[in-house]
C-alpha cells in the first residue's frame, strides 16, 4: 500500500506564516488593550458606569438600544472615525480588531509576487480582486452596512 502525502505549496505555506503570526499579535494587542480598558489606565469615552443607564426621556438602556440609536445618544462617530478616539481605553481594542481584519489583505499581498512569478495568473488575478475588492469594502466609499 503506498501513502500519498500532499505537500503545502509555497503560496500556502506564505499565507499561513503571515496569518499564525498575525493571529498571534492580534490576539495580544486584544488581550493587552482589553486589560488598558478595563484598569482604567486610559480614560474610556463611554464611561463604563453610563452603560448600565437609561437615557433621559429614553424606556430602553443604553446597552440594549440598536448601534444607531446608541451611537447618537453618545455622539460617536461611524466608519473609520473611531480612529480619532482610540487614544480612549474603549477604543483602543478597535486597533486589534482591525489588525486582524487586516490579516486577509495582507496575506494576499504576500502570495501575490510568489503567485505572479510562479506565472499562475488565474490566481494572481484573483488575489489582486481580492485585495481591491476587501479595501474597497473597508474604505466606506460605498457607504453600505450597518452603520
């Protein structure tokens, strides 16, 4: 009986290289901005007290309005304008998060010249779609989702 052992392709072993080592800081920044957040070290922009409230002339709690309502009662801002407060302990874990909803894109980035001198063009173009199609998306030109 012969064994037929399948051997990750130089693409794949690139991407997952990229994606375990940007899972792992990803993680870290979460677990390290998380304790920022919840030790106080940072200021919050939401005081964590106010989420247990019910907002003046309001019947529903901060913590169970829909993102909309609550996003107004507090003034935040939508898109990428959390950036502007992520100097706030709050915040600060939307570092980590979009890290790692970064990782996609950049592992494509990294496949891209191994897919392009390997002279795979289906994938190539595929990999360059992706890419243009995920930052097109995290853009906000669109203007579509949730918020």
């Amino acid at each position: 009986m012969t064994e037929n052992k399948k051997k990750a392709s130089e693409e794949q072993l690139a991407y997952a290289g990229v994606l375990n080592i940007g899972m792992w800081i990803g993680l870290a920044l979460l677990i390290v901005f998380f304790i920022v957040y919840i030790s106080g070290l940072l200021p919050s922009y939401i005081p964590i007290g106010d989420l247990s409230k019910t907002p003046p002339g309001s019947k529903i709690a901060y913590w169970s309005m829909r993102a909309h309502d609550f996003n107004q009662a507090f003034n935040v801002p939508t898109g990428w304008g959390w950036i502007k407060l992520a100097g706030n302990g709050d915040y600060l874990n939307f570092v980590g998060i979009t890290m790692l909803a970064g990782l996609t894109v950049a592992c494509y980035m990294v496949i891209l010249p191994i897919l392009i001198r390997k002279k795979d063009t289906a994938y190539a173009i595929i990999a360059i779609v992706e890419v243009a199609v995920l930052a097109l998306a995290a853009s906000g030109i669109l203007k579509t989702g949730g918020h």
